[in-house]
C-alpha cells in the first residue's frame, strides 16, 4: 500500500469514528488539524509528511481525556491501525512519538516536540485550541463534561503537573487562564506563530465582552 492509500484509508477511518462527535474533538476538528498541520510541514525541511498527516489524523484516536487518563490508549490504538495497513514500523513509532507528546499538560509543564512533524501537528492542534474555533470548542467541552460557564469564586489553576491538570473540573472561563491564552507562546514554528496572532487577539477581545456583559456593565452603560 503506498503512501496516498495508507493516509485516504486512515482519513475514512477517523472520519467514521468521529463524525457527529460533540465535545469539539470531531472528525471536523481532525481534518482542519490535518490541513493545517500538513500546511506547516511543507514550511519545514526536514519534516517528512506521510509522518505529520498520520500523526494530524491520528492525534486524537483515543484521548486521554475520555479513556480514564490512560496516556498510552492513543499511542496503542494507532499502532494497532497502522500495523494493520501495514505501515513501518519506523513510521509508527514516530507517529506513536507525536501523540505521546502532544498533549496540554499544565501551565507549569513543558511539552516540547521531538520531531519536526510533531512541532507541526502540535502548533495545528493548538491552533484550533484559540480563535473562534477554540472558543467554541472550549464552551462545547465544557458543555460535554458538565461544567458551569464562568464562576467568579472558582480561581484559576496554575497546574503544575500532568496529574492536576487532568483532575481539573473548573468553569469554561478558567481553561482560558489555565491553558488557551498562553499557547500563542508555546507554538513552536513561525507559520503557527503567525496564524496565531489574529486567533489570540479574538479570544482575548471575546473575553473581554463576556465578562462585560456577565457583570452587566453593558446593562449599566445603557440604563445609566
């Protein structure tokens, strides 16, 4: 199986898994993430992109966040598909690497990439993670995990280990200040950085009119 099979057949997979999923990791989420990884990549010279679309399309096969914290579900159930089409085993192991390392881990954790391809696929699932998209995926994992808005009793949690990060059930907003505002930072190459600034400045004017209008400062201007 050559290469262009191995990625439409990987594609048709996760798309069957994950179409009509509603925490904001869908198949719609998956395909922007491959697109926009595969875009980075080619901006890089030594990433190799049968490597990034596998590890994009893969990224989230089975998360941590919905199989009990199990860190090693994603790496497993992509070695399984890849082995079954085939795949070197040089290859898996690089994309098991990408799912392994991708992962938010908390404000006081580092998550470099070890691998070109890993930078960007890391900077393209960031990417979704800010601007309109982000904001509506924060608000729709929220949603899925039953978590309240906005709580203005509840602080904000600087985790300092992958450990705290996961346990964490704060409000919607909180994620903002805990993780979404700082990724601009994190990106690691310059196409990311760039496709950031506009996503960033969006999330931060969003924030400012939510809680303008929770405090109902906008009520106040009006009514005087």
């Amino acid at each position: 199986m050559d290469a262009s099979d191995i990625i439409t057949r990987t594609a048709d997979y996760i798309r069957d898994k994950f179409l009509g999923e509603g925490s904001g990791h869908d198949w719609d989420h998956i395909r922007r993430v491959w697109q926009t990884s595969r875009a980075i990549a080619r901006t890089l010279p030594q990433a190799d992109l049968l490597v990034t679309e596998l590890g994009a399309l893969l990224h989230d096969v089975a998360d941590w966040k919905f199989h009990a914290g199990d860190e090693e579900a994603g790496p497993r159930a992509a070695r399984t598909w890849l082995l079954g089409l085939g795949v070197e085993e040089s290859v898996i192991q690089r994309v098991e690497t990408i799912i392994r390392e991708i992962s938010f881990k908390g404000l006081g954790v580092p998550t470099p990439m070890s691998t070109p391809e890993g930078e960007a696929v890391q900077d393209a699932d960031r990417l979704e993670a800010i601007g309109a998209i982000g904001v509506a995926r924060a608000f729709a994992f929220g949603g899925h995990k039953g978590r309240p808005l906005h709580d203005p009793a509840v602080p904000p949690v600087e985790h300092g280990s992958f450990e705290s990060y996961k346990k964490n059930t704060g409000p919607t907003v909180n994620h903002f200040y805990e993780k979404l505002l700082h990724l601009r930072e994190r990106l690691h190459t310059p196409a990311g950085r760039r496709l950031a600034e506009e996503r960033h400045a969006f999330m931060e004017a969003f924030l400012r009119q939510f809680l303008r209008e929770w405090d109902g400062e906008d009520v106040a201007e009006l009514l005087g």
